[in-house]
C-alpha cells in the first residue's frame, strides 16, 4: 500500500510541475490526442486550489472540444460553472480563457488514468468535482 501510496504522490508532483497550457485559440494543437489526467486551476492560485481534476482516453478531444467549446449538459465542469453563476453565452469560456490553464499527465491505461484521477482529486478536492 505505501509503495502504491508514493507512486501516486510521485504522479501527482508530476502533474502539478508540468508546464501549464492556456485556454486560447490554439488550445487543441497545444494538448495531446492521448489519454491522460489533466488538472484546471486558477493562475493565481496555489496548486492546492485546483478547479477541477479528470481523466480521459483523448486530451485534446476532452478538454478542447467538449470542456473549452462544448454543450453544458456534456461536461460537469461547464454544467457546474453554469450554476455557479456564469449564464451569460460565452461566459464559461471568458472564465477559463481569462483566469485558467491546464496540466496534464499522458497515462495510456485507462486502468491507472482512473485510479490516479481518484487519487488526485481525493488529495486536492478540487472546487468543481463531483
């Protein structure tokens, strides 16, 4: 369990070390069509203040069309964001564009991707996860 413990914490200090990418207009060339865990946080703030934690088996799919430019209904991010207050059309994508970027870890086994997505938002409980 400890051996286990420290890998994910190895991951995690991985994840929240790597270099940041912005919401912007060349978002889907800066993001990886792999699988992976990605972390969204607020540029102002401390890594312990992260917004939100997934995982998926495309990053670039994931965060750029359905979180960044898609439905609502689609994503609990943009869902959650639109009841917090931001209603207005464009305005979850002013909030990320603004005040946001993204980290990522490419992990390709769907396995580990979930059990490291449930480690990282169990130690950093992010403001928007479920």
């Amino acid at each position: 369990m400890i051996e286990i413990t420290q890998k994910y914490i190895e991951k995690l200090l991985t994840l929240i070390s790597s270099c940041p990418v912005s919401f912007n207009n060349v978002l889907h060339k800066n993001l990886p069509a792999s699988g992976g865990v990605y972390r969204i946080f607020e540029d102002s703030s401390d890594w312990s203040k992260t917004v939100y934690i997934g995982s998926t088996k495309n990053l670039r799919e994931r965060i750029y069309r359905n979180l960044f430019m898609g439905n609502p209904e689609v994503h609990t991010l943009r869902r959650k964001l639109i009841s917090a207050g931001f209603t207005k059309v464009g305005a979850v994508e002013r909030y990320l564009k603004s005040n946001c970027r993204i980290q990522y870890l490419k992990i390709s086994n769907e396995r580990e991707r979930k059990l490291f997505e449930h480690f990282a938002i169990s130690i950093s409980k992010p403001k928007y996860n479920d």
